[in-house]
C-alpha cells in the first residue's frame, strides 16, 4: 500500500466543519456531534489512501465531490503531495454544485 497523502482543510472547510458540529450539539447529542466527527475521520482516512475513490466535478475539474455523512458532502482536491478539503456542503440544499 502507498503512502497517504496529507490532509488539509481550507479555512472555509474548517468554518463548515465547526457549523455543522454546533448545529449538532444544539439541536441533537454530543454523541452524534461526535459520531460525525468520527465519520470525518473516516472521510479523511479513505481519501488519503485513495484519493480519487469519489467523483470528479462536473462543474470544476480539478476537484472532487465526497460523502461524509448523509447530509453532508465535501469538496476537495488532489495535488501532488497532499488533499485538500475545500469545503464542506449540506446535501438537502437547493443549491447545484456538482
């Protein structure tokens, strides 16, 4: 197995990530604030070590669109010598980035 690439969050991902935990904790429990961050982590592991498992945008070529969550998708890309996470988007809203 290669090794993986080094994961970087924008400051803009770092925003949504940080929103999305405090809708979680104000509107559910800790320990599915929690859970999500755990499936972060497993997000984070999987495009490491396979960094272009996900689809390619349709819209912007260079990055890819990856499932977090449900709810939640995340937006990166794949450079030479690191991933970065460019942000972080809840999937029931109307908007089409894809």
């Amino acid at each position: 197995m290669e090794e993986p690439l080094n994961i970087e969050w924008s400051e803009k991902a770092t925003e949504h990530l940080d929103t999305f935990y405090q809708y979680l904790l104000a509107e559910w429990t800790f320990r599915e604030a929690e859970k999500f961050l755990d499936q972060v982590q497993e997000f984070e592991f999987t495009i490491s070590y396979f960094p272009k498992s996900f689809v390619q945008s349709k819209k912007r070529k260079r990055y890819r669109i990856g499932l977090v969550h449900r709810y939640v998708s995340a937006i990166y890309e794949v450079r030479k010598s690191n991933i970065v996470i460019i942000a972080l988007i809840d999937n029931r809203s109307n908007k089409k980035i894809r």
